[in-house]
C-alpha cells in the first residue's frame, strides 16, 4: 500500500524502528500534495506526549512528504497481528483517518491515485508540541533532501506553534 508521510514519520529511521514498522516501509521517493493544505500541529498524540503534525485543506501552499510502499499487514489495523500498524501508531479511528490524498511527484508529475495518508479527524488549535516531536520531521525532511524553502517552512511552523523550540532549532539549523 502507498501511504504518504508528512509528519514525524517522514524520518525513515523513525517509521522502521523496531518500535514501529520494523524495517517493512520501502521508500518510493518524495512528493506533495496536489492542492494547498496547512501543515499544523492539531492532534494530541498521546504516544508522544505532545502535539502531533497534521495536515489541513484550505492552506497557502502544498504540503512535502515521502510516499513508502508499505504492505497492507503492517497499514491496517487487526486484532491478530503480531506487530505495530501504522494506523494503530497514528491511532486511526480516533486521532486520525486514513483515507486518499492527491499527489505530485516532486518534478510535478501525478502520482498514482490510490495514495492514503493520515488526517486529522477532530483538529484542534489549542494544543503545543515539543522538540522531542519535531526533530523526527526535520530529520526526515534532511534525509529526504525536501526542499529548502519547504524545510524553513517547517521551522517556522514548529515555531508558531511552540515558540520555546527556537534555541534547539537554532542549534539544529547550524549542524
């Protein structure tokens, strides 16, 4: 199954540690999202004790992440499974819902249709994340070499929402 990433999973390290997928996410390559969305921070997760990442319509420019090919085992939830899904750690159903999401490769070409990504189901503006968070979506948005501007983007972003995380953005941004 496609799944595009945006959020703390774009870090590949993160998404196939053992704690979550174990090494089954395959990288396709980078992409955005056909039509503007704001990236934010509305979803409390609990996982990570902080605000999540999110992606809402209606923003001012496209939104970059990583679309991997993942088996459909390790996407969707089951009772019997004996390993994480990626909707039982983006917790969908109640946090988020899985559902399509259209694409552009990043020379601009369509990507095919049937990509899911995570959104927010009950987004919310009142809540803060935190650098334990955020430095997994800055280190997949350099590992994935996304682009510059769309990287500051993300900083400023982070900063919006969590002004405190200025010193350790400061501090990865000179690395």
């Amino acid at each position: 199954m496609l799944v595009f990433q945006y959020g703390s999973n774009l870090s590949s390290r993160r998404l196939n540690s053992r704690q979550r997928l174990g090494g089954a996410a395959r990288v396709v390559g980078i992409a955005r999202t056909r039509h503007p969305y704001q990236f934010c921070f509305p979803v409390w997760g609990g996982i990570n004790d902080c605000a999540a990442a999110g992606i809402l319509p209606g923003g001012e420019r496209p939104v970059w992440g990583v679309v991997y090919d993942i088996p459909h085992h390790f996407v969707v939830r089951s009772e019997t499974a004996d390993h994480p899904t990626l909707d039982a750690i983006e917790d969908e159903g109640r946090d988020y819902w899985r559902g399509p999401v259209e694409l552009l490769s990043a020379d601009g070409k369509d990507f095919p249709e049937n990509i899911q990504t995570y959104h927010p189901r009950q987004p919310r503006q009142d809540l803060v994340t935190q650098w334990h968070y955020v430095r997994h979506i800055l280190e997949g948005a350099r590992e994935h070499a996304l682009p510059p501007d769309y990287q500051n983007h993300l900083v400023a972003c982070m900063l919006d929402n969590n002004p405190n995380l200025k010193t350790q953005l400061n501090e990865t941004a000179t690395l």
